[in-house]
C-alpha cells in the first residue's frame, strides 16, 4: 500500500529494536567498524542494502574474522515481539 514508504517504515523500526540491544550498540561504535563506515565504497555498498555485497566487501569480511566483532554480532538479540 506505501510502497517504499512502508518498506522504509519496517527498516527504521529494525534499527530502533537493534539500537536497543547493547551488543548491537557496541558493534556499531567499534573503532574498526566506524572506520569501514568512512569508506566511499562501502558506503555506496550499505545504500543498496544488500547485506550479500555488504558481507562480500573484502573489509567488511576481514571484520567478521576479528574474535571481539564476531562475539558482538553472535550476541545481537533485537526484540522482535515487541
């Protein structure tokens, strides 16, 4: 019925759920994460939202294989009930 809108909708109440775990939060500030996030490229990578050329970006993958990132990401558990 809302297109894109309501697409758009879905997403921002993902993130709101996501920035209320802790561990999300802690991802999302780490150094080596804010770092990636300054790259041109993948910022253009996070505009299509596609989590598979997100996850195939070289750095991005090289992130995945840091023990404290991967620990943050296994622990993630948004609220999705509520």
């Amino acid at each position: 019925m809302f297109g894109k809108f309501g697409g758009m909708m879905e997403q921002m109440k993902l993130l709101q759920k996501l920035m209320q775990d802790e561990n999300f939060r802690k991802f999302m500030s780490h150094p080596k994460v804010q770092e990636l996030f300054k790259e041109p490229e993948f910022q253009e990578i996070m505009k299509t939202k596609d989590f598979a050329k997100m996850s195939a970006y070289p750095k991005f993958a090289e992130l995945m294989k840091d023990p404290e990132l991967a620990a943050l990401l296994q622990k993630i558990k948004p609220n999705f009930t509520a």
